[in-house]
C-alpha cells in the first residue's frame, strides 16, 4: 500500500506540471469492498457501448472487455467479473465508461446529489481543472460513430464459488475462450501487464482518455475521413464479431439482446 500511495504521488505530481502522458495505476489483488459470488446480469446502457449491472448496487460496469467499478472515489478494472481488481488512474479512464449517465450508477456517491441523471458525471469539476484541461471536448462524439459493444464473456457463468478461478490462471482462461481484441490503450496495456511474469504492482503508461482507437491494421480506409472513426459501413462489420460464436467469443448483439429482455425490468 505504500508503494501504491508513493506511485499515485508521483503520478499526480506529473500530472500537475503539465505531462502529456496519463498512468493507470495496476496493484491486483485490492478489496474493493464489493462481492459478486456469481456471474452477474449485465444490460446494455442504451446508445453506449457499456453495460451495467442493476441488481448488484454498485457502480458496476463492462466495457472493452473488462469490468470497472467506481468505489470509494476510485476506478478498478479486472478482466474477470469479481476480480483481482486493479487501481484505474482518472486520466486512463475510457471516456466511453466516464460518458454513462448519472442514472447508471446504482451506488453514487454523495456529490452526485443534483447531477441531472441523464447526464454523465460532472468529472471536470470533480476532479479539477487541470483534469478538465487536459481532456477538454470528453463528452462530445458523433453518436453516429459509437462503436459497437464487446461481446460479453459468457464462458465465466461456469466459474462461480468454489470454481472461481486464482489470478495465475485467469489469463490462460481469458486466451483460451474470449478472442475479442481490445479498442482502448490501457485495457491492452493490462492484458500484456497479465501476461508479465511476477507479482507486485505494475505501472501501466497511456495517452489522456479518448475516443478509442482500432489497434494494428484493422481500421478501415475510409476512417481518417471520420475522425478517426470507424466509417458506418466498417462498424458493421464490428458489430458482426460477437455473433454465433458460442463460448469462443463470448456473447454477440443477438445474444446480449436476448438478455436484456430475459432480464425484466430495471
């Protein structure tokens, strides 16, 4: 723990003079104060790539392959459903998870008080203006260019209790039954820092939140038109990825879909 306050220190200390880099600070293994003994219902936060968990009552969301919880004013993410979580710098928070409005959050924290619902947090005047600076124009995106959401990794129902899975074998799980490949820098970043041998907290290094980018060549030709977006007609093919895959890839649009619905209301 000291470690991890001595690493947040410095990073903020960066952040302070003005860096153009942002950290994620990774330390596995945190109590979080939150339990989820099984696979949990997920739902689709409509218009976002994101899905939310409504019977946990927790700030409890997936996104890019990974799970995020905001607790106690800090942003984890695991890439297994109840951890080891990882401490979440602000500045390496997707944008796409900081968008999700007020109402999502089943467990807000007081200074939420009179946020309009439909709205996503005030981050800026939250976490400062030196925040806000730095990622000026957050919550501004062409609707039209949202991409699609990962598949859901499914194939996790089966390890609940006693069959939930120790963090050494996590990744070998992950890379024998979710293929889905990451958009955002630092979820990547946390996937090669698994693949790292040995313990201990890990630093992982990221540009300032944004819109997510295709990793390696899969961009389409058309996207520097775009803004760096994928063109209408690639995300169709993108949301085509999750279908028909069974536990190779997790769940795709028609799956989730029909968990939504199986799900009653929220």
């Amino acid at each position: 723990m000291r470690k991890l306050i001595v690493l947040l220190s410095m990073a903020l200390s960066m952040a302070s003079a003005g860096a153009q880099v942002s950290f994620g600070l990774s330390s596995p293994g945190l109590s979080i104060g939150i339990n989820v003994p099984v696979y949990p219902q997920l739902v689709r936060v409509p218009g976002y790539p994101v899905y939310y968990a409504p019977s946990l009552g927790s700030n409890y969301f997936f996104y890019d392959g990974m799970y995020w919880v905001f607790q106690g004013d800090n942003w984890y993410a695991s890439s297994w459903y109840n951890g080891p979580w990882w401490v979440v710098a602000p500045d390496a928070v997707p944008v796409y998870v900081l968008r999700v409005p007020v109402r999502y959050y089943r467990n807000p924290p007081r200074y939420f008080h009179g946020w309009q619902p439909a709205y996503a947090p005030r981050w800026g005047e939250h976490w400062g203006h030196d925040w806000d600076r730095r990622h000026s124009g957050w919550n501004q995106w062409d609707r039209r260019f949202t991409p699609a959401p990962a598949p859901l990794p499914a194939y996790q129902r089966q390890y609940s209790g006693t069959r939930y899975p120790p963090p050494q074998r996590q990744p070998e799980l992950q890379t024998r039954h979710y293929s889905y490949q990451p958009r955002e820098a630092v979820v990547q970043q946390h996937q090669q820092a698994q693949a790292m041998p040995g313990p201990g907290p890990r630093v992982q290094q990221g540009g300032p939140a944004r819109d997510a980018q295709q990793p390696g060549p899969r961009p389409g030709p058309n996207e520097a038109a775009h803004g760096g977006r994928p063109a209408p007609h690639e995300q169709g093919q993108g949301q085509g990825q999750g279908k028909g895959h069974g536990n190779g890839n997790g769940r795709g649009k028609d799956h989730d879909q029909g968990d939504e619905r199986g799900q009653g209301k929220h």
